[in-house]
C-alpha cells in the first residue's frame, strides 16, 4: 500500500539511502534537510525535497502544513536527521554539544510534536526514529552521541509517541 512518507535529514547517509528506497518502492516521499541541492537525485527519482532545519519550529509547521494540504495526511514520520561530534571531552565544546543536542534530541521531538496531531486524527501513523545502534559503552559511538541516543529511547517512552500506530 502506497504511503506518505516524510524523510528528515534526507540529505546524505542513511537518510538518502531510506528516502531512495521508500521512493523506489513507489510510497510519496517528501524529503527534507537544511542543504536542498543534495536532494536533487531525490526529485529526480519522484520525491518531493523540502528545505527544513528541524532547530526551526516555523520551518517544520511549513513544510507539514504543505504535505497535509496536498496529501491530507502523513503516514510515517522518519526522524533522520542528526550529526556526530567526534572528540575526547576536553575537544568538544559545550557549545558544539549543545547544538547536537539541539538538532539530534530537540530536533526529532519538535518534528514528532508538529506532525503526531495529523497522526492521531487520521487515528493512523507510524513513526520512525532512526537510532543508529545501541548506546552502551562497548561501541565506537563517542559518549555525546550515546548519550543522544539514549534520551530519545527514553523521551519517547515517556512522550508516548505512536512507534506502530496511534
């Protein structure tokens, strides 16, 4: 069954490669990213790129209030976009750790608060936070990045997000 898809941070890693195969499987894929002149492969195979940056409540309001208008609905949300600081903790400043946490935890939830009303209208919606891996100390994910990952494990849990259906 064709979908509607919105693909955050669609501008280059897993999220191209998950937006290139959600479109090549024929679901209605808006892709969206700060940098819209890497999504023009995307457009090309039929999707619908988007500039958003997810730190931009206005930016994300735009662009769900444009699928809702021409679709009338989202079915998933795939929370993509993210960064990784590499660095030991004398090299990362606060302030660059902030701003991860900004875009990968703040980001993801502003997007899932904006577009989880439509879902629970339609009483339909699936939503999906890409957490690449496990955030124990035994992978090479460095600690800020763990850490990301594991506030929205639990941010979820607690937010009561729709992870298979509202």
């Amino acid at each position: 069954m064709k979908k509607v898809i919105l693909v955050t941070g669609a501008s280059s890693g897993m999220g191209k490669e998950a937006a290139r195969k959600l479109i090549n499987e024929g679901h209605t894929v808006y892709t969206v990213a700060r940098r819209i002149d890497q999504m023009q492969d995307l457009k090309a195979l039929g999707g619908y790129p988007m500039r958003m940056d997810v730190t931009n409540e206005e930016d994300i309001q735009t662009v769900v209030d444009t699928i809702i208008e021409k679709e009338g609905k989202i079915d998933v949300l795939w929370n993509n976009a993210g960064y990784g600081l590499y660095g030991s903790v004398e090299d990362v400043s606060l302030a660059e750790a902030r701003k991860q946490m900004e875009v990968n935890v703040f980001g993801l939830a502003a997007v899932s608060q904006i577009v989880v009303p439509h879902m629970r209208k339609a009483k339909s919606g699936l939503i999906s936070d890409l957490i690449k891996g496990k955030y124990n100390n035994h992978v090479p994910y460095p600690k800020n990045i763990r850490d990301a990952k594991a506030f929205v494990e639990q941010y979820k849990k607690y937010a009561k997000f729709p992870e298979r259906s509202c």
